[in-house]
C-alpha cells in the first residue's frame, strides 16, 4: 500500500532551515540521499536545498533568489519505496557530482577593489604662488638738512624775545627776588616767562600735530592749541610795537589782563596734551 503525497508540498524557504540545521548537528555539508531521508523530499528538492547550502550565505541575500513552489508532482507507476529509497553512494556521487564553492568575487566579499597601476589617481600638484618681487629697491631720497631751520629761528628768536620781554615791562612784569631771605642777590626778570612760555608751547604742540604718529584727540587738541599759541604771540608783537611807537609807558588794563593769564593758560595746554598723549591709543597717520 502506497502512501498518497500532499497537495501542498513543503516549499524551499521552509526546508533550508531545517537543512542548514542538520548541517551544523552532523559538522559537514549532508549528501544529497541523507536529505531525502531526513526531510523527507525527493531527489530534485534535495539536489535544489545541497545547491542552497553550498552557496555562501552572502551570496543567497544579495541575489535574492525566485522561491520555488512545487504544486504536484507526476504520478509514477512505481512504488513510493523506489523513489524515497536512498540510491547508493558511488551512484550518487557519479550521477551529480557536489560542486566546490568557489570563492566570491571581491564585491560579493565586501572588499574594495584595489585600482590597478593605471587606474590609480595620479596625486594633483598644488600651484605655486611665485611671490612678486621687486627686483629694483624703492629710491629713498636724501633727508632734508635741518640746519636751515636753525638760521631761520635765530633772528625770530631774537625777535620775539624781545617783543615779549618789552611788553612784559610794559604790563607790570619786571625784576624780582625769589628767594628772599635764602638768597636775597638773586634777581629774575619775569618777562622772561612770556616767550618761554608761549613760543616753546607753540613749537611743541605744532610737533605733536604734525608728527602723523599720535591720537587723534591729542591730535585735533595740538593742532587748534598751535595755531591759537602763534596766533596770541603774533598779536602780543604787535601790541608791543603799537604801543611803543605810540611812547607807552604802561600797556592798557585789557592787554595787561590778557598777557597776565598767559602763563596759566601755557601750563594748562600743555598738562592737556601730556594728559591725551598718555592715555590714548596711538594712531599712526600717513
């Protein structure tokens, strides 16, 4: 008595698990007749699982591959116990030889293919920047001499000296003693204060303008303070002259007024200045 087949046949995908596992129990890959009597399939569904089992696993989830449904097989004449019954072993192996499991590509392997010697990228040389380069020096022309100048203040110096000190006279400044009881032989003329006062003041503050090389509050207060110093010296020179031309002996209240305050307002400019130099950033200007 013959035992009648499922309509339903187990498919592939559930008879690989069940194979990989008979693998990994018997240590090798099972021949093709230990399938058929293990799982109890037929000799086209155990040569189709051996094909699976001897593909690497990689292999099997990259290509993905159709799953086979087997819906009947054709009947046979011949007893069930032919076609289950396992053939012998030389049969089997001359009949369907195992192939070998060759060994994957390197992009199947998961390998980067290593570039050939002609592939290879050849390295990208970086541009050199050549730097420019004057080949000729700048032309540095000759200082100025500075000896012109000093020809030019002395007779100025002579000048306003003693414009300052006549008009000092003329406004009450005149000799005096400053170290009474200490040194009472020492006399000072106090009109000497006025051009030292002013006209130094002058030159340094007009420096200070035009050096280029400092702030540029002490700047701005150098260049107005310069020009208003010459300004008043240029006016006490006149009013000396006015006045002695006319045969003054005493300048009016308004001149002596106005020269008294110049030595305050001398030492208040220049604690000014000192004050914005010092305490300012530098500021070179061209």
């Amino acid at each position: 008595m013959t035992t009648a087949k499922s309509a339903y046949p187990t498919p592939i995908e559930d008879l690989l698990p069940q194979a990989r596992q008979l693998a990994a129990d018997l240590g090798e890959l099972p021949s093709r007749n230990r399938l058929m009597s293990e799982l109890k399939i037929g000799a086209k569904k155990a040569n189709t699982v051996l094909d699976l089992l001897t593909e690497p696993a990689q292999d099997l989830e990259e290509t993905n591959p159709v799953r086979l449904h087997l819906v009947s097989e054709p009947d046979s004449t011949a007893p069930d116990e032919q076609a289950t019954e396992p053939p012998d072993e030389g049969h089997d192996e001359a009949e369907s030889p195992e192939p070998e499991p060759a060994d994957p590509a390197p992009a199947e392997r998961g390998e980067p293919e290593e570039p050939t010697a002609h592939e290879q990228p050849s390295p990208v040389e970086s541009e050199q920047v050549s730097k420019i380069v004057n080949p000729e020096p700048p032309t540095v022309g000759k200082p100025v001499p500075r000896w012109p100048v000093l020809l030019l203040a002395l007779p100025a110096f002579v000048a306003i000296w003693s414009g300052w000190v006549g008009l000092g006279g003329l406004t009450g400044f005149g000799i005096v003693h400053p170290l009474p009881g200490i040194w009472d032989g020492l006399e000072l003329n106090t009109a000497i204060t006025l051009p030292i006062g002013v006209e130094t003041y002058a030159a340094y503050a007009l420096r200070v303008w035009l050096s280029g090389q400092v702030p540029r509050r002490a700047r701005r207060f150098a260049q107005v303070s310069a020009l208003g110093s010459l300004g008043l010296g240029a006016l006490g020179q006149v009013a000396y002259h006015l006045m002695t031309a006319a045969g003054m002996t005493a300048a009016p209240w308004w001149i002596t007024t106005l020269v008294a305050c110049l030595p305050v307002a001398v030492l208040g400019m220049g604690a000014a200045l000192t004050h914005l130099l010092h305490t300012d950033h530098p500021e070179v200007t061209p």
